[in-house]
C-alpha cells in the first residue's frame, strides 16, 4: 500500500443531483497507485482535517480519476466551491479497497452517497455484476447511466417510490438473493443498510464485504480516532476505517 | 546555512522539530509520504504496559482551528512495540522518544524498568492525558504527584526522563518546578486542553467518551504563553508544543524559551508540516544571520 | 412562538442573550446599529472604583479563530457609570449587568454598595481579570478568595451577585461550588484564557502588556467543557460564555447546562451577531417543538 | 455621527501598484454618511476581527465610494481575492473625518498608504490644496493624477529618488512652509513621518490635524483596545483611535 499527498487538478465538475458534485481531477501518479474501493483525504481550505472522499471511477491511460461527494458540510461546501482549473491537495489513494480479482457472479449494492464507490468496483471487476442502488428519491438518483454501461442488471429503488422500485434496497436483496446465485456482494451506504445486507447475505450463506465510514483525522492510520469495532474468531478489537478499512469482511464486523 | 542540531536530556538531533505523541504512530506511515529521518525526533504513541484498546467511538471532532480527540490510549503495548516498532524506528536514524502513561504509579515504573536497557532515546513521561478515567491527568495536576511520580520513575531506569506537562491547571510554573525537583531530565508542553462540543439536534456530545481533548492552532496562544511561563521557571530544557503548524509559531515558541518543539494536528492538515517548518527555521537563521538554532532560544524581548 | 423569557437570579430577561463585559462598553455604540432593547440584558465594561486608564497599546492581536486582548479595565470609574451610563441604559429597557473589578477587597465591596441603591440589576463580579496587575485573576484561582470575596461583596450590596470565573484553573468545579457557598446568585464563565503571540521579526510580544486573554472561536470548546462541569457542580443559575459566535454555540451551551449565555468578541466580527442568535434559539425551539426555552437547559444527554 | 453594517458591492477593481488595490463600492447608504478621513471595517473571509480601510473618494451621487488597501496580510489578502460582482461586508463610515470646512489655503500630506485617504480631503474641500505624497520608490506611486485633477500643487517624494523628489516629505514641506502661507496642515502616514510634520507645523504655528493608525478591535470605540495616548492640558489619557480618531489634533497627541 502505497499513498502520496499532491495537488490534482480539476478537469471536470458536474451537478448530478441537488448538491451532490462529480469532479474529475488529474494525478497520473495517484491514479496509477488507485484501486477500487480505496479514498482519497481532500483538503478544504483553512480546515484542521481533511475530508475522506470515495474514488468513484479510475482512469489509468488519462490519469484522471473521479470523485462524487455531497456538500452538506463546511468542508464539502468549500470543496464544491472549487470549479475547473483549481487544484485540490490530495493525500491517497487510502485504505485497503475491494478485491476486485473475484470469480463468479457479483452483487454491488449502494446506498445514497455509498453507491458512487460502486461504480469503480464494477468498472474493475471482471467477473458479471449486478447492481441494486438504493435512494431517497427521484431527484437523488445518480450515475445510472454509469451503472447500466458496466452492469448486467442494475435495479433501483426509492424510498418514496418516486422512481424504480418503492422501498429499501435490501427488500430487493431478499428476493434476488433466492433467484440469483452470487459469489459475492459488496456493499457501500448507510451502517443500518450495511448490517441488513450482511444478514441477509449470511442467511443466503454469500460472502460479503462492506465499505464503512467513520470520523477520521490523518487518514493514513497514525492518529487511530477512526476506530471500528471488528471481531477476529471470539476476540473484539478496534480495527481503524482509513487503514483497516474502508472495506470489511461483513463477517468480522461487529454491528 | 545555519547549524539545526540541538541536544535535548544529553540527546543529540538532527534538527529541533519532533512530530508529536499521538499524531504520528510510531513513524511508519508517515514514511510512506517522506523520510521519517528528516526529523529531529518522532514521540511514539502513548504506550502503556498492556496493550489497550481505547475509547469507543466516535473519537474526534473538528472545531474552529482545531479538533478534539478521544483515543483514549489505544496502543499495542510495551512488549510490542520493543520488538516490532523500536527496531524499525532505530534504523530510520531518529531520535525516539517512547511516550509512556499507566493507570498507577507502578505501571509507570515498570515501563520505565523496561525500556531502560533498550535503544529509545528519552522517555516522555505522559502524565496529562486528559482521555482515560484513572492515570493520565490525574498525576499531572497537583505538583507533589507531579514531582513524585518523576521521582520514581526516574529511579527505575537509565534512560533520561521528559515530563509531559498538563496544560488543564492554575499555575504551569509550578508544575514545571515540580517536575525539575523531581529530577526531571526536560519537560514537555502542553499537552491537549479538555474540552466538549454537543450534537444539538441529537442532544449528544459529538465524542462517545463525552469530552476530549482540543488541539490545533486555536490553542497555540495559550500554548505560547505557558511556554515561556515554564521556560522561565526551570533550567532544564523546554519543548514546546501546542497547535505549531508553520515554521513561524515554531519560531515563536523557541524564542519564548522552547529548545526544541512538537509537530502534532498540523501532520493531519499537511504531511509535510514537520518538513516545513524545519526548512522554514533554516531560512529564519539565514535570513537573520544566526549561525545556531540554539541562539533563538528564550531571546523574547519582553516589554 | 416559543417564550423566551428567562429568569437569573431574581431579575428576569426577555430572552438569555447577554452581550459579555468588554466587547459592548456601556451599549451606545451598538445602538447606533440596532436597538439594544432587543436583549436579553448588557453587561457593562468591567468598572472599577475610580477612572482606570488601562495598559499601553497595542492591546490586540488576532489569532487563529480568535484574538488576544490587554485593554486593562480601562473605564470612566463608578461614579461616571452611575451618573452618565446608567440612566441612559435603563431607558432603553434591557437589564443591566454591572461587571465590577477591584485590586483589593474592599474596593470590590465599595463598589458593591455604592450600586446597592441603584437601578442596575445584577453585579458582575469579575475576579477573573488576566491584564491588571494587581487584583483581577489573582482573586479568582484560589477556592478560598473566590468565596471570601464573594461573602464579603454579598455583604455590602442588596443586588444579586454573580461571580465570573477564571478558566486559568485546575477544577473549575471546585471554584463554582466555592463562589456558591459564598453566596453568589449565579456564575458566569468563561472569562479569557491567558496566551501570548511573539511577533518573531522584532522578538516582541505583539502585545505591550507581553501577555492577554485568548477570547473568540477558538475556546468554545474549553468554554462548553467548563460550563457543564460548572452547572453540574452548583444549582444557582450559570451563564454560559467564550466563543459564542451562532446560535448553534449558545444552544450547546445551553444543553450543558447554561440558563443564559453571554455573546462577546462575535459582535467585533457581525455587529448583528447577538440579535442573529436570539433569531437563531426561536428557530430551533419552534423547529423543535419546545415552547419554553428553559427547557432545554442542561438536556445534554451525557454518553 | 451614525453608521451601518451592510453589504457593499464591488464594482471596479483596479492594481494601482505591486499589492496596492483600489476598489469602488456601491452601497448608497453608506456613501451618505461619509466624509473624508473616515474609513471603513471590513469583514475579511472567516477572520475574527475585521480590517479597517480609509475611505479614498466619495461619490454621492452615484453612490458609491473607493477605498485603497496594501494586500500585506492575510486580511487584506482575502479582500484583494474579492472581483467585481463580490460583496464586501462594511461597517461604517466610522471615526471623525477631517474638517473640510476651511479658510485659506490648506497643505495635505500622504505617505505611503497614508495617500489615498487625502485625497478625499482634497475633493471635499473648497479650500485651494497643495499635497506632498511620499513613496518608497517610482512603482509604489499611486493617485498622482487623481490629485493633480483637485490640487493647485502636486509635489511627489520618493525615497529612493527613482520617482519626483529623493527624499522624505518632511524635507519638502520645510522648504514649503517657509515659502507659502497656509492656514492647516493635514497629514496621513507612518508615525514618525506624521510626528515630524507636527513638529516643522509647530515650528511654524500652523494648524495640523494627523490621521492616526492603531490595531483595532470593533471599530466603533466600544472594545478600547485602538488606544492611543494624547494630553489635554496637562493631563494625558488614552483615547482611541476608532471612535476619537483618526483624526486629532497634532498638538494633542503625545508621541
């Protein structure tokens, strides 16, 4: 594992959704160190920390890599006030990501911010993807486009049903899980949805690995604040999201 | 270009910037970004006997300029970190300065016993953690504890002793006195100032563990000003720290009396931090002609 | 539309918005911008007994999310206030806190009773003081003086009294509880905490009194801390104060236990800031469904 | 003497010199209340304390104003990232200005920084101006033309000698004084510079009123930390710069 701190600079900004911004920053040599699942730490003006923001695609011939945040606090807000042309310093790629080399089927479930990490994870991998994405509602919904180009079937639900299919998405999980054989399913989102999806994975007996989100500080794994409760047999013990982490083993996370 | 060494408790480093207990592990990841040899000094994370697991979470929250934490000590323990960190950190060609806390007295020594035939360099002497509920500040806020504990961990080993002072009290001179007549070898400070912020559309507090501990630049004046306090107190030497994230309040503080100085929050903000302010203190010396970083030391000119 | 009537010690306020001794003088200036009646109550520049002229400038320096402050008490002495200020201020319908400093006991306790038989509301006794050099903080960090002076104060005046406390202390617990037991009708906290900024060019303090108060954004959560562990010691009423800047920071304050706050250096950064937080607390209450601000006092829910 | 905090709007902004800004805000208001030798506090970003700029020139029928800075710290390097279009957030006018009800002729004179605010004075007033302006060097001059436009006389000083006179004003204004009858002296500048100019005023029973400088806190002399000594009689007291200021009196002022 290997990370640097550099600027990137922004070639690409984009509105997916009230709020929610998709910028396309160039770093060859961070892109060249990036795998799915992993995050880069973004500095935000005059603020203390930096903000751990999701790798949402990768672009090794460009090296270009995206990002898709929600500016919903001061730091996010500073970062959505960047436009084209600007640079951010960024430290990454961080953190361990998702193993990409899987044989078999594969289920990618996302949950509102949670589902942009997705997108990279079904861009690397090789193995059939299906995807269930999960929304508020109509007017959140994004990067389906995205999903569909790299995707056997993508299904999305709302919570309001004001588009795709009304409710969470692990009542769709429920029922794909009987009819479709999967080797694995990944998952991004919410701790609640999170827990849900693992338990229903391990009823359906799937391995399944999830993408947790905790407060950070260095986000290299020095400063140990973004601590997560994991269990190894019968023995619990505080792994760390930015080093540790983001992804888990669903198995060993202790809910 | 002008001479950087200093000599802290008989130790000799590079230069006067040491990253800070807490904020940088025990160096390996910040190696990844730069060589850790750049640095004067790196202070390992607290280290206790036994390994310990820390605080529930959430363990952090920003504030303006700063942030409070709440680790709680988490760390691998003593035996550890002799054989799996103190090696890799001794071949980096750094000073290493072991921080140590306990929940008594005696955890105190026997750690101090331990490390006292082993390759670290100082023992920083933690007794002002303000994150775990027996131990910690509890020593580092009435001067007989204060000068007590030193005294004894002092005759449990060889190594030389740097105490840790709490900046959560009415007079830090006399914290600092107490730590030099307890035979303190240099003392460190501040450590970080208790503090609180509460969620109110939860009504909770952002920290699991209900209040932490406030770094960064918002604390800097405060740690400026008990800086000089204790240089002024002690003849032993000072190491200054406290919300230090640009070459200039490293500066501020080696005139107030600091003969070396701790980089810690400023590492989350910018890798780089430590590296820039110990080429920032070279330019300082040339531009100013000073030929030793030890001459800036304590030549505040009070009005 | 929530009540936001609140009630310290006797005296009742239309809302739990203060403006803090020192940043508002005696409220003419800011009344050229809005119409101070719109406050819950002022507290006035700390008076002394006779005409004080201060500390020698510069008296201020900014700092990260804050600033440094030596002003010294300067102010026109009692006697000026009485006649010129006060019946001006009563005019304007806003209860009026007189922040009272002294360099010995019994100026404090003159003080005290030259206001016994005048309009203003409450006495604001500050023992907390960081820039005189005789008196000020030196009564505030010992248990013992902050009761004795308490007592003594109560002895000489029919006004309630309420005792603004030093955060330069070890237990700032211990010194409510000690204010409390000699009499005080309430507590405020917090004052300045004591830092310093070294200009590194010219080797001088940037201030000419070396030393100031750290006041602003970056204490808030030293000042959140403290107030919860002082409304946690006494049962007279706290009022909450240090970094205040939104509405968001005095209803944390008020979640951990303050019963009106105090709104200082925000008015040098938005003149408008005091009457954006009374705008702010109704917001949050209506939004909350809470029709009595008391309600939320002390509703922290501790982890 | 009444004042505002409100927003002003940037609509021009112009590079002088190397960090020497002129910028004209609109705020009707405002404009109203001024006059020359009062200055604006402006809020700088997310600093605590605002920075405070004299007024340079009073349009009050199109209602707007100008106000010079140096970009040297970070305050006014925030206030120099502002373009046309941004708002400012201004309290003011504040402080007493000069008095521009004279008779007879009036010498005004500016160094450095200390320029722009005499230019106000030179508009505002009927009077016939002379005005000595004091540089560092040729690229540090600033307003010559504008003063030339609203005084009889326009003498330039530059340290350096790169640019009209080598020297300091005080030199000139010797020199002047001796020659040319003028019924009072308003200065602006560095303290030594306005410490001289009382002197040689003195020396030749000219009326002098100096525009002082203090690091300031509210700006509206509620907080007392702009203090500056003066003597009334023989009794010397602190009076501050903000609100008593910073315009006084030379022969008050106690250097």
């Amino acid at each position: 594992m290997s990370y640097i701190q550099q600027k990137a600079l922004i070639v690409k900004k984009e509105e997916l959704a009230q709020g929610i911004f998709r910028y396309t920053l160039k770093n060859s040599e961070l892109v060249s160190l990036s795998r799915a699942g992993q995050f880069v730490h973004i500095l935000c003006g005059e603020k203390t920390l930096r903000r751990p923001i999701s790798i949402c695609s990768i672009d090794k011939e460009n090296g270009v890599f995206d990002i898709v945040f929600s500016a919903k606090g001061e730091g996010t807000h500073w970062m959505s006030g960047q436009n084209k042309g600007d640079e951010y310093d960024v430290l990454g790629p961080l953190g361990n990501g998702f193993d990409t080399d899987i044989k078999g089927r594969v289920l990618l479930i996302g949950g509102g911010i949670g589902v942009p990490p997705m997108l990279c994870v079904a861009s690397e991998i090789l193995a059939p993807c299906d995807a269930i994405l999960g929304f508020g509602s109509k007017d959140a919904v994004i990067l389906e486009k995205d999903f569909k180009a790299v995707c056997s079937n993508v299904h999305i639900t709302t919570d309001d049903g004001s588009f795709g299919r009304k409710g969470l998405v692990t009542d769709l999980l429920s029922e794909i899980a009987d009819r479709q054989k999967y080797s694995v399913i990944y998952a991004c989102g919410p701790a609640p949805m999170l827990k849900a999806v693992a338990m229903i994975a391990e009823k359906n007996k799937i391995k399944c690995c999830v993408s947790l989100e905790e407060r950070m500080g260095c986000g290299v794994g020095a400063c140990l604040v973004c601590a997560c409760k994991t269990k190894h047999g019968n023995i619990e013990q505080f792994s760390h999201v930015c080093k540790d982490g983001p992804v888990f083993n669903a198995q060993e996370v202790v809910w | 270009m002008a001479d950087m060494r200093v000599c802290i408790a008989d130790v000799y480093m590079k230069n006067p910037v040491i990253t800070a207990s807490g904020t940088f592990g025990f160096g390996r990841e910040y190696n990844e970004i730069y060589p850790i040899g750049c640095l004067g000094g790196i202070s390992c994370k607290g280290t206790t006997l036994n390994e310990k697991s820390g605080n529930e979470p959430p363990r952090i929250i920003e504030t303006h300029s700063g942030m409070l934490n709440s680790v709680g000590l988490q760390n691998p323990g003593v035996d550890h970190f002799l054989k799996e960190d103190l090696p890799w950190l001794k071949s980096q060609d750094v000073a290493v300065i072991l921080n140590v806390a306990g929940s008594t007295v005696e955890e105190y020594c026997k750690i101090a016993q331990k490390v006292s035939d082993s390759d670290i360099d100082i023992i920083e002497l933690n007794i002002s953690c303000p994150n775990v509920k027996e131990g910690g500040v509890a020593f580092g806020t009435s001067a007989n504890s204060v000068e007590s504990i030193t005294q004894q961990v002092k005759m449990h080993t060889k190594k030389p002793v740097m105490v840790k002072l709490s900046p959560n009290v009415t007079d830090i001179a006399e914290m600092a006195r107490a730590a030099q007549s307890g035979g303190a070898d240099a003392i460190s400070l501040i450590n970080t100032i208790t503090g609180m912020r509460i969620d109110i559309n939860t009504k909770r507090p952002f920290l699991k563990n209900n209040i932490g501990g406030l770094s960064g630049r918002a604390v800097f004046p405060v740690a400026l000003r008990m800086v000089w306090q204790a240089a002024n107190a002690v003849s032993v030497p000072v190491v200054g720290m406290g919300g230090i994230a640009t070459a200039q309040d490293a500066i501020e503080m080696m005139l107030a009396g600091a003969s070396a100085v701790q980089v810690g929050t400023a590492n989350f903000t910018d890798a780089y931090a430590p590296v820039k302010i110990i080429q920032g203190i070279e330019k300082y010396l040339d531009d100013n002609g000073v030929c030793d970083v030890n001459d800036i030391v304590g030549q505040v000119k009070i009005w």
